[in-house]
C-alpha cells in the first residue's frame, strides 16, 4: 500500500544543479550549456575568431604603437582562451556515451 518513495532527484534550491548527473570538471558547466556543448562550443569559436579579428585590426590599425599592442594582445589574449574553451567542451561532447 504504502510504497516507499524511491525518488533520488537531489532536492534543495540547487537540485537542478545535479541533473544530469556528471562527475569531475563536467560539474562546474550548467545543465543548459551540458546539454548544448556543441553548440555553445561552436558559438565560442565564432567569438574567438571576432576577437582574432579584433585583435588584428587594433595592432594594424594602431600602427603598432604601444597602446594598439597592448589591446590587441588583450583581444588575442581573450580569443585564446575562447578557443581553449570551445575545444575543452567538444572535447567533452565527444567523451560523452552514445545514449546521452
């Protein structure tokens, strides 16, 4: 009559947090982008190819002085970092089994 409940959804206000369920550094991504990695990887790599572009322009168009050196390699720097960050999470979309 009775059942006993047999839901283990985590509970609390950061219950959504664990669902799907992943382990490691797949933790600290939100569900929404978990579920959308390569989309958000290919959003990523878009944005990083602005900022090269950026980058580019802003040395070039500064004439190399210091000051165009000094932002573009704050916009290489950024652009470096989006790309490290796309290929960390297709790196991630690949790993994942099949059936998810």
């Amino acid at each position: 009559m009775n059942e006993p409940n047999d839901n283990t959804a985590p509970r609390g206000p950061r219950g959504w947090w664990a669902s799907p369920p992943r382990s490691g550094m797949q933790r600290i991504i939100s569900p929404w982008e978990y579920r959308h990695l390569r989309a958000v990887a290919r959003v990523r790599i878009a944005a990083g190819i602005v900022l090269a572009g950026l980058g580019a322009v802003t040395l070039v168009g500064g004439s190399f002085t210091t000051k165009a050196v000094g932002w573009a390699m704050l916009f290489l720097a950024a652009a470096a970092g989006s790309f490290a960050w796309a290929a960390w999470d297709l790196a991630i979309a690949r790993s994942a089994s099949a059936g998810t």
